[in-house]
C-alpha cells in the first residue's frame, strides 16, 4: 500500500511539473484589489488545489460529518440500553 502511494504521489508531482512546464506564458491575475503576475502553469495548478480543497471541504460537511452524528447518537442509544436492561441471572 505504501508503494501505490509513494507511486500516485510522483505520479501527480510528474504530471504538475509538466504542467507547469509547458505552460510558461506570463499571465496577470486581476483580483480587485490587487492583481498577482504569475505564469499560467502555476494558475492552472493553484486553481486545481484550491478546488481539490473546496470539494474536499463540501464533502466533508455534506458526509462525513452528518454519518459521524449518526454513529455518536448510535453509540449513545447502545450504551443507555446496557444501562438500563437488567443484568442476568437476577
């Protein structure tokens, strides 16, 4: 499993560093306020980033954690009915 990892991951670095490599033209990001002069393999791979977070995030709010509010109310109800049952053999 460590070697699928380690594999995915130079895999990705590979494909971003061509990224950015075959993509040196001089671009200017106009934000408003102020405006950052970048090249556009390092926009193409920042934008990728900042949506891999944000959908990371959205999935996160929209299923993880309402299923970790199921199990906590699972466990709750588990451990009120070994409560209050009575022992065997009684």
């Amino acid at each position: 499993m460590r070697l699928l990892r380690l594999l995915v991951a130079l895999a990705c670095l590979s494909i971003g560093g061509a990224v950015g490599a075959l993509n040196p033209q001089p671009i200017v990001l106009d934000l408003g306020a102020t405006a950052l002069h970048t090249t556009l393999g390092v926009a193409i791979l920042i934008s990728l980033l900042i949506g891999v977070v944000v959908g990371g995030l959205v999935m996160t709010a929209s299923v993880v954690l309402p299923l970790r509010q199921r199990l906590r109310r699972a466990e709750a109800d588990s451990s009120k009915s070994r409560v209050t049952s009575p022992p065997e053999g009684l």
